[in-house]
C-alpha cells in the first residue's frame, strides 16, 4: 500500500506547485513593485520618472538635489547613535532582569513578571503625551539619550532572555561554581554565551525596529542635532511645493538603504531573526 | 544546614534577584505604569487656562468627547481600519506562507519580496505609496487610465482616503505575519501530509483539516499583534493624508497626537488615551486568559 501511494504522489507533487509558482511569483511582483517603481523614479528626470518610457535618459541628479537639500549626513548620525544607545540599554537591562526572572526565587517574582508582560501593551507609543511630559520633566527632551530610554526596558527582551536562559542545563551552572564563579560569574561565563543566538535575534529586531521608528522621535526632537533619518524624511516630503517625486524616491532609497543593504546580505539571519523572536 | 541560615541565604537571593531587576522595573515604572496613571488622572481634570487653573471635572472630559462628532468619525475610522486590515494582512499572510515554504522555483526571491516591506520605516512606505496613489500621474491612475477609467484622487476625497491607507498597511504588515506562518509551519512534521495522502486526502482538505488546526496558535499570536498595531500604526497618516481629508482618515492615534501637539489640549489627549489602554487592556486580557490554557509562560 505505501509503495503504491509513494509513486502517485510524485506527478502530484510536480503539476501543482506549477499554478502556484505562478500565483507566488505574481504576489511577489506586486508586493516589490513600490519599491521597484521608487528605484525607476529616482535614476530618471522628474519628466521621465512619470512618462514610463523605457528608454528615457538615466540620471544620478535626483539623488544629488535630495542630499543637498537636507542634512542627512547628520540624521544618519542621530539614528546610529539612538539604535547603539537603545540596543545597549535593552542588552543589560533586559539581561539582568530576564537572569533574575530564570533563576532566581523570591516572594513576588511572578506578579512582577506579568507586570511586565502588561508593558506589551501599555505601548510606548500610546503613552506619547504622558512620556513626553516625564522626558522633558527629566531634562532629557531632544537628546538621543531622550528618544531611547523609554524602549530601553523592554519587556519583549526581558521575556525573550527569561527563555533562553530557562533552557540553559542546570549542570553547567554548578560547574561554573565549583570553580568558583559568582552568580556575576555564571552569568557572564555560562549563560550569556548559551543565549547568544537569542541575542543576535533580539539585536537585529531592535535595531531594525528603531532604525525604523517614527512617532515618538517626531515628538521628542526638536533639531538638527537629534532628529533621526525617518523624521528627517518626514520634514523633506513635508515642503510638497518645491520637491517632486522623484527627488522624494531619491531621498526615500537613500534612508532605507544600509538597513535594506544589510537585509539582502545577512537576508536568512534576519529572517532567522525575526522567526526566533516571534516564536514564544 | 541550621535553620537560620537557610533563611538567611533565602533573603539574599531575594535582594540579589530585586538588585537584577531594579533598574529595568525604574525604567518600566517610569515609562509605562506612572504615565498610564497619570493619564488617567488627567482624563478626570479640565483643561487648565491662565485664569482658571485645571479642575476636577470627574468623568465631564469623557461626555464632551462622546458627544463629539469628530470623535465618532475617528472611532468608526479606526474601526473599519482594523476591521479590514486585520484579517485581510492576516489571510494574505497565511498565502504567502504556504506559498513560501512549498517547492517552488525562485522560492529565496519570493519569500525576500513578501519580507520586504517589513525592513521598511511606515514613513518610506508611505513616500513610496504617494507614487502610486498621485492622481494622473501615479502608476494605479495610469494604470485604470488604459482600462478607460476616469482619473481619481485617491487620497485627496472622502470616499477613498482611508481604504488607500489600508492598502498600504496590508502591504506593509503581511510579510511581517508571514513569517510567523512561516515558522509555524516548518515544525509540522512531513509525516502528517504523507499520511494524509494515504488516507486519500486532497490538497484542500489536509490544509484545512490538518494545517489550518495546527497553526491556530500562531494565528492567535499573530492576530494580538496586528490588533496592536491597528492602533499604534499611524507613521504614513502623516505622509499621506494628515488625517484628511476632513478627518476621513483620521485614526485614534492620529487624533491624540493632534489634540496634545497642535491643539495643546491634553486632557482631551488624556480621555482618549485612557480609552485606547483600556481597550488594549481587553486584548491583554483575552490574551492571558486564552494562553494560561497552554502551557506557554512555563
């Protein structure tokens, strides 16, 4: 009977992924052809850009306007620096608290811990009024510092660090003592390096996230000096008037472009990545 | 070991595991539970003027917001913006997931294509958007235009403001659920569809009877998720229609945002927020409950 169904299966297999071939590759060409349109805008002549025609004349000018116009040397700046600050704020807080969560008991422990499972839902970007009130109580409105402390205890690494070091064998901690170590020690020595990949994941979603972040930065900068690329390309299609469409793609390709650079390179990490942050 | 100091040793892991988590329960504490309390201790005062300091006015912020019309407007708004793109990002997430992961040629730059809009900020979404949506000149109008249809502003009138903005949501959000899919997928086991055949079931009916089952967990997660985002979403409003036109597209976000920055007026801000965080609240609620069945927390 198996050997008798092995052999049907095998045409089966290959007529059908045919029409699905088809309907995967059309999804596909449709899901890319904004940005597809965007790369043709931004190598073509405003006049160009909307005619279609495909031999219309190529030109690197759209690009030249759009960096002149802002100054984007400096956003580029901002956003490195604010994804470094939260990235590095999230790794120790959230290494700390997800150790105390895994492996220490004391009384409270789990009614912290779905305290700081509410903070999932009590977003950062819901609270903008509030927060913005405490930032700038703070003395810490339009600072880097200021746009990245609010993500920085994030409950989603404290969660996702909790499970890695959960799965770390009890063994080799005690081995890490008998030698001597501390609990600073066995942290340091026996379960940062276990949950590494769950570090990578978590770095590369944090960064891509905030890379990518908007409405909080909006509100919290007010200058030159803070304001990351994605407010900074907010302002550069605010002045409509004067800019049109193709310098708008110019400037759009140029922001998207390290993350997007980065994605294609490492393009099974980051999938990886937000597989293994996604899955609880 | 004596009594005593078995007890002792117990306070000092006690202190150590406080010590770990001080500094993230600080920022936590100042960054999401003090706010939200002081939002709603603000939704219960006045607007404070130079004459009349703010006052306790109980639950009168939230009565004059009701009976707001404008208020209406962004609630339904936010209601049909999650009411479509909730499901359809989630159906068409699920597409591509089985689509991604079957056998199929060019299956690295189909699974990158659906990803793509995942890597992008919602802000460069929305520019690469306003290339499609331009009246005349932009590619859907050009598009119609050989079908002989008439040009139309697509984000510049009532009718079509908002629906423009949830197309560019579901483009931008189903690749992101797809990988969930995705994953979810790859742990069933080969051997579900090889008995599956035997038994003589379809294509169809092994998915519906057998796959769709065992992904209902990750459709729950992901669902969570994009109720989430139907609210927190708002980064291409302000690209594309600022809420426009006359409030058609306005979300509840979008409106908060307006009332505490362009209106300054935060007790209005603060009603609405609190509404949001409970309703957030709800899917926290339904979440826990629903997740304390499986053993997922362990």
């Amino acid at each position: 009977m198996n050997a008798a169904a092995i052999p049907q299966q095998k045409p089966k297999l290959f007529s059908l992924p045919t029409l699905d071939a088809i309907g995967a590759w059309l999804l596909a060409i449709v899901w890319v052809s904004p940005l597809v349109f965007a790369v043709w805008a931004a190598f073509h002549t405003p006049d160009g850009a909307l005619s279609f025609k495909l031999n219309a004349p190529l030109t690197l000018e759209n690009f030249r306007v759009a960096w002149d116009s802002a100054p984007w040397p400096r956003y580029f700046l901002n956003t490195t620096l604010l994804v470094t600050v939260i990235l590095i704020g999230q790794l120790t807080l959230c290494t700390l608290a997800g150790f105390a969560f895994a492996r220490f008991q004391f009384p409270g422990r789990d009614v912290i811990f779905i305290l700081v499972l509410l903070q999932l839902f009590i977003l950062p970007e819901v609270l903008i009024v509030e927060n913005y009130v405490m930032i700038s109580r703070l003395g810490l409105f339009d600072t880097i510092f200021g746009i990245g402390v609010p993500y920085m205890a994030s409950a989603f690494g404290i969660f996702l660090l909790r499970q890695a070091f959960k799965s770390v064998p009890q063994e080799l901690e005690e081995a890490a003592r008998v030698e001597g170590c501390g609990w600073f020690g066995v942290l340091w020595r026996v379960y940062i390096p276990a949950a590494r990949p769950t570090y990578l994941a978590y770095a590369l979603v944090s960064v891509a996230t905030h890379w990518n972040n908007f409405l909080w930065p909006l509100i919290v900068t007010n200058s030159t000096s803070t304001r990351p690329l994605t407010v900074g390309l907010s302002l550069f299609g605010a002045t409509e008037s004067g800019v049109n469409i193709a310098v708008v793609s110019a400037a759009t390709l140029m922001v998207i472009a390290p993350l997007f650079v980065g994605f294609i390179l490492f393009q099974r990490q980051f999938i990886q990545a937000f597989l293994r942050a996604g899955i609880r | 070991m004596s009594n005593a100091s078995v007890d002792l040793e117990r306070r000092r892991i006690a202190l150590y595991g406080w010590m770990l988590l001080a500094p993230a329960l600080i920022l936590l504490i100042t960054f999401a539970f003090l706010p939200a309390f002081e939002t709603i201790w603000a939704s219960l005062y006045s607007k404070g003027t130079i004459r009349r300091p703010s006052q306790f006015v109980g639950f009168e912020n939230y009565l004059t917001l009701f009976s707001d019309p404008a208020f209406k407007k962004v609630v339904i708004n936010n209601l049909i913006y999650a009411g479509i793109t909730i499901p359809v990002s989630v159906a068409i997430a699920l597409g591509m997931a089985l689509w991604a992961n079957a056998q199929i040629v060019g299956r690295g730059f189909v699974r990158a294509a659906y990803f793509t809009p995942t890597m992008l900020p919602m802000i460069a979404a929305a520019n690469l958007w306003l290339f499609f949506y331009t009246p005349d000149l932009g590619v859907i109008d050009r598009i119609t235009a050989l079908f002989g249809l008439p040009s139309v502003n697509w984000l510049g009138q009532q009718e079509t403001a908002l629906y423009s903005v949830i197309g560019v949501t579901i483009w931008k959000e189903a690749g992101f659920y797809m990988i969930f899919y995705l994953a979810a997928l790859q742990t069933i086991s080969p051997e579900l569809r090889e008995a599956a055949t035997v038994e003589g079931a379809g294509r169809w009916t092994y998915t519906r009877r057998v796959v769709l089952p065992l992904l209902a967990p990750t459709t729950m997660f992901v669902l969570v998720n994009a109720v989430i985002n139907s609210v927190k979403l708002i980064d291409h409003l302000f690209i594309l229609t600022k809420g426009g036109p006359d409030n058609a597209s306005k979300l509840v976000l979008y409106w908060v945002w307006e009332m505490a920055f362009a209106y300054f007026d935060m007790p209005a801000a603060a009603t609405m927020t609190t509404l949001i965080l409970v309703v957030l609240g709800v899917v926290a609620a339904i979440q826990f409950v629903v997740l304390e069945r499986r053993v997922h927390y362990r």
